[in-house]
C-alpha cells in the first residue's frame, strides 16, 4: 500500500508541505519494566521532532489548515455547527494546530494552585483523556492501578496538554464486566483505594487545572446491588420489586435486539428467588433499572448529587439508549427515555450549572443528535455532549483507502447540534473498536483490513488498541491523531497511546485493550 503521506499528497495540489516529509521514527515501545522511562523517551523524542514545538506548529498553520482542508472538505463543519451559525466551535482549530500529535506538543507544567475561570461551555475547549484506574498506575505493589498511583501521575497527564480526566467505573462490583456491574453506587472498591483517596485525586487533579469526569452507569446494576436484592425477594408489584424489571415469561419486548449475541441468548434471565424473568440489555448478570418507578429516578439524582458535590464536573452516562421498555418497539431510543434525561438535566441546571452530562448512544448521527435534547432557542437540554460513533470506524476505513470519502460522507449525515452542546469524537477506547454502524461490506472490509486474525474480532467490532491497528506506523499513528485533534469536536484520548502501547490478545472478552500502563 502506498504511504499514507503520498496518498494525501496526490490530493492536495499545494497543501504546503507533504506529510510524507517528516522524518520517520519509530514508535517507542514500551518497557513493562520502565514505563516512566518509556515515558520519557517519548517526551525526549517529542522535543527533538521538528513540528514538536508550539510556536513551528503555529508557523506551519497555514499549511497545517491546508493539508487538513484538502483531506476533509468544507463538509467537516457540520460536525461543530450549532444554532449559532459558527462553522467550527471555539478553539477547534486553534487547538488542533498546537496538537497536531497530541503527545508531541507537551505543555509547560500548569501552576499547583490552578483555578478554573467560571465557563458553563468549558467542555467545547476540553482535550479528554481516558483513564482506567486499576491500570494506570500501581502505588503499593499489589499489582492493581489505584487512585494514590494515579494522584502520582498527575503531573505526567498535565504535561500531555489535556485538561479532563474521564475515569472509568471504580466502584465496589464483582467486576465480571470490569466495573459496569457496579454493586454500590457512592464507594471505591477496595483494590483501588478510599473514598478519602479518590477525593484527594479530584482535589489535586483540580489544583492542575485537570477537570474530572466519571462513569455513571444507570441503565443496570450488578445482581450483587443491595437494590437487586431487595428486589428479588419483594412481592411482586411492590415498589422496592418494581425498581427492576420483571416478567412471568420470556417473551415480553420480542422486538428487542441482543446486544452481546456470542454470550446471550435472551434479553430476559430467570431468577428462582424471585420466581419471576428480569429484563437486562446486556449480560444476564445486569439486571436494567426500572425508570418508570419514579423511586429509581430518586435514587438515582441522589447517587448523581453525591459525587457531583464531591466536586466531579462531568458524568458519563453509560448506555442510555435502553432506559425504558416499551410493548411492540425496539427499545431503543424511545420518547419516554429522553423524558428521563429531561429530568435530569433540569437537576443539573438548576443546581450544578458549570457541570456536564456526556452521553453514550452507539445510534446513527439523527438518532444520538436527539440525546442534546429539543432547543430551547439555542440551547438543547438533555445532554451537553454525546459521542460520535459511526464517526471513528470510516476514519480508519478513509486510512485504509486513502480516501477522505468515508469521512465526508457521514459528516454530511450529521445533523446540526445546538449551540451549547458538543460531540465527542476519538478513535479508540476501552471497548471494542466498534462497527455496529457500518455495512455488512464494511465491517467484512475492516475485518479484513485491521483483525485478519480472527482473536482480535469480538462482537461486532476489533479489540485492538490504536498503535496494534496500524501496525505501529508511526505516521499513520500521527495522522490519525491529527484528524482527530483537527476535527471540530471534543477530542477523546485513550490512555497509553501516547506511548504507542500495545494490547493483549490473549486476554477475554475487552479486557486485551485495558492493559496496565
């Protein structure tokens, strides 16, 4: 295959200069026995590459803007234009061109008395970068990451130039989905620390100027929740019963789809203390909440002012397509749904103004477009930003065919936002590389193409982690990098990829893309 470089510069008559000049280094890979020191390499490198300097970035940014221009077109605007009319959200390219590789442009070390300027839109600037506690960093040589382990890489994520930490699930869980099954809403689990630990964190990563953001997942829990208990053995049709849901047989909602198709076989799983089916939309130890009893949506905007009083300034809210059932639809995406996120957003506007909800709905553009919420005059109210999916697969379909269609297409499909919201766009995370939303033909291509050994397809998607992808190219690697920090958008960073870090195939299920910093 030709260079991706050549490629880009086959298209652009005059893009100013070929990406293709840049010298090419090898990625560096990671010592598992020194990943400070891997760490370093990498910074060292950053410093000696000649785009590594800010003010040579900003120099280059008229060609910079010109490479981008040709590869993607006018029709990227869409992705950021709100109500307002502005083709690209505040900072979109500004900070794309003093980013273009986001490891390489390491910034001066923030002050350790950092404030925040009051900015209700403080999201639309945001640089994210993803983080899995129980793999970052392992203080007391137990072999587990831990919050005290992550408080001692704070500075080391700072000097990345991002300026939000998106915390994966550490709550008390059996962990058989690795923290989405989570067994106590408003706790730590013990492997990773202390309620004081993970306050200490928010503390010290504020005094960075780092905002934090954390999973919620309010669409189930784990059968091990003090809530499911109780459920299971109330009498039927009793509130502290209904705060799931439950069905005398198994075939109520047979419209639905299964989402894990290799480990389920039905949405519904029989429990013999109860004596009745629940319902879940992922694996059959995740029993769904029930948000038509007005009790759940109670306790669960207690659970939310807990840790937003605590000081976390964003909540992701895991897999909320699938809120509420509904006799003869697909339960998926239902009017009633975004009432309940209405609910919500009401209590955070009214009593946390400056925070943000992220919402994760793997639907078609049109679709997730309606997770912002109906305008009200510019603003949306439901959620302030919601991930891109269909986006990310047709960047590394557009990689493979050197070709920029794939991108443009789906941009023209992305419908306008309101202004006070966002997209969150990034390419990889700690699932699976997904392709639900792409074609038969193209996810067989991108099988083809990325996961020719079939171990690394799981679902409908590639577990591989970014660097493995693109077979540790590292200019690919760039480039990839430098759509996404160029692309209006909040761009979402995967812990590790800074370093060129690689996956365990021989892992189950997602864990092979979690793999200890």
């Amino acid at each position: 295959m030709a260079a991706v470089g050549d490629g880009l510069a086959r298209r652009c008559p005059d893009p100013g200069r070929r990406l293709d000049e840049r010298p090419s280094l090898d990625l560096v890979r990671q010592d598992p026995m020194d990943p400070a020191g891997a760490a370093d390499a990498v910074r060292d490198m950053a410093h000696q590459h000649p785009l590594s300097a800010r003010s040579h970035a900003l120099r280059e940014n008229a060609s910079l803007r010109s490479a981008w221009e040709c590869l993607i077109g006018r029709s990227a605007s869409r992705l950021g234009r709100g109500a307002s009319g502005a083709a690209f959200p505040r900072g979109a390219w500004e900070r794309s061109s003093r980013t273009l590789y986001f490891q390489e442009f390491a910034m001066a070390k923030k002050p350790k008395a950092a404030t925040f300027i009051k900015d209700p839109l403080w999201y639309k600037d945001a640089v994210i970068y993803q983080v899995h506690v129980k793999s970052y960093f392992d203080s007391n040589n137990d072999g587990i990451g831990d919050f005290a382990g992550l408080i001692a890489k704070l500075d080391y994520i700072a000097d990345l130039g991002v300026n939000t930490i998106w915390l994966l699930p550490f709550y008390p869980s059996p962990r058989r989905d690795d923290g989405y099954d989570i067994a106590e809403y408003r706790g730590v689990h013990s492997d990773y620390g202390t309620m004081a630990d993970a306050k200490r964190f928010i503390a010290q990563a504020h005094q960075r100027g780092l905002r934090v953001i954390t999973e919620l997942v309010i669409n189930h829990t784990s059968d091990q929740h003090p809530w499911f208990q109780r459920a299971r053995k109330a009498k039927p049709g009793s509130a502290a019963r209904d705060f799931y849901v439950w069905s005398d047989d198994d075939q109520k909602y047979d419209g639905t789809r299964i989402i894990f198709l290799d480990t389920e076989k039905s949405n519904w799983t029989w429990d013999p203390v109860a004596g009745q089916y629940f319902w879940h939309r992922f694996y059959s130890h995740q029993p769904d909440l029930n948000f038509d009893n007005p009790q759940v949506m109670k306790a669960v905007l207690s659970v939310m002012r807990y840790w937003l009083d605590l000081g976390i300034d964003g909540l992701r809210l895991d897999a909320i397509p699938y809120l509420i059932e509904r006799d003869g639809t697909n339960n998926e995406n239902l009017a009633e749904t975004h009432n309940v996120l209405k609910q919500i957003r009401a209590e955070i506007d009214a009593h946390y103004p400056d925070r943000m909800l992220l919402a994760e709905a793997n639907q078609w553009p049109e679709d997730t477009q309606l997770y912002f919420g109906d305008r009200k005059g510019d603003d949306g109210d439901e959620c302030h930003m919601a991930f891109h999916f269909p986006l990310m697969p047709r960047m590394y379909m557009a990689l493979a065919q050197e070709d920029r269609f794939p991108i443009t297409d789906i941009l023209r499909q992305t419908p306008e936002i309101p202004a006070n919201c966002q997209w969150a766009i990034f390419l990889r995370n700690h699932d699976e590389l997904t392709l639900e939303m792409v074609t038969d033909k193209e996810r067989d291509y991108l099988w083809n193409y990325y996961a020719a050994d079939r171990r690394a397809r799981i679902n409908l998607g590639i577990r591989r982690r970014l660097a493995p992808l693109v077979e540790r190219d590292r200019r690919r690697v760039e480039l990839l990098n430098s759509l996404l920090l160029s692309m209006p958008g909040t761009p979402t960073l995967y812990y590790g990829d800074e370093i060129g870090m690689g996956d365990n195939i021989y892992l189950g299920d997602r864990d092979g893309v979690r793999t200890p910093m």
